[in-house]
C-alpha cells in the first residue's frame, strides 16, 4: 500500500512537471499582440495582456482561471487574450510601461486594449498579484466590476 501511495505521488509530480508553462519565454510579444488584435477586431473585442511569469505562483492561478470555471467563460466572451512573459523583470518592461503598467506593482498585472490597439485600463496597484488568495470568485469578480465599469 505505501508504494503504491509513493508511486502515485511521483506519478502526479511528474503530470505537474510536464505541464506546458503559461508563458512563452520565447515569444515576440509586439508580433503576438498585433495579431490578436487582427483577430479581435472582426468581432469588436478588446485583447487582455496579461504580463506574468513562469516562476509566479500567481501567474499560474490567473492563468488556471482563465481556463476553467467561471472567469474562463467571462474573459472568453469579452477578451482575446495574449500572455507576455516578463521574465525576472528583465523582459517586455517597456512594453507594459508603454500600456501604464507598473510591473514593480506586481505581477499579474494586465492592460486592456481596444480592438483598435488602444490602452483603455492598465492594473496599476497590483491588484491582481495576490491572485492565490482571490482564487476563481475573487478573479471573477474582478473583471466583472471591469467590463461593468468600462461599458
């Protein structure tokens, strides 16, 4: 019974290890956001940056969200979203400063742009760094007072 408990725990270690990061290290991000906004604009969506980083713990529960549960249906029906790395603060700075993002704030940080590519919100206290704690509800509540504010 105990190997079998221990190789399930291995077994599972192993899943969250082969799990895809959220963000692409590698990526353009000015050639990834130019592209989602070609996407949205047909419907009128706004494209959602979100700057984060792999070693972020809550970069990966905003990411999570954003995939399942009740915010993944909210920002699918309002967002094209597009995810920049920003390393250990040493990548796409000036691109989130150039959208009035305040990384130094914490991450996640997020700014919104219209479909026409311009900046309608930036996160600009950290409001979305302490994702752990604000879970799915929190999350979702969130972007809910944006879209309602914005509109």
């Amino acid at each position: 019974m105990r190997t079998l408990f221990i190789a399930l725990l291995l077994g599972i270690a192993g899943l969250v290890r082969a799990a895809p990061p959220a963000y692409d290290e590698t990526a353009d991000a000015r050639a990834q956001i130019q592209e989602a906004l070609a996407q949205a604009a047909p419907d009128k969506l706004a494209v959602l940056v979100v700057f984060g980083a792999n070693w972020c713990g809550d970069c990966k529960v905003l990411d999570q969200a954003f995939k399942e549960g009740s915010t993944a249906v909210l920002i699918a029906k309002h967002f094209k979203v597009v995810k920049v790395n920003v390393g250990r603060f040493d990548r796409n700075t000036e691109l989130a400063e150039s959208y009035g993002v305040p990384l130094k704030a914490g991450i996640p940080a997020v700014a919104i742009l219209s479909s026409q590519g311009q900046p309608t919100y930036a996160t600009r206290a950290g409001e979305l760094a302490d994702a752990r704690s604000l879970g799915d509800p929190g999350i979702h509540r969130f972007f809910s007072k944006l879209l309602a504010d914005t509109k």
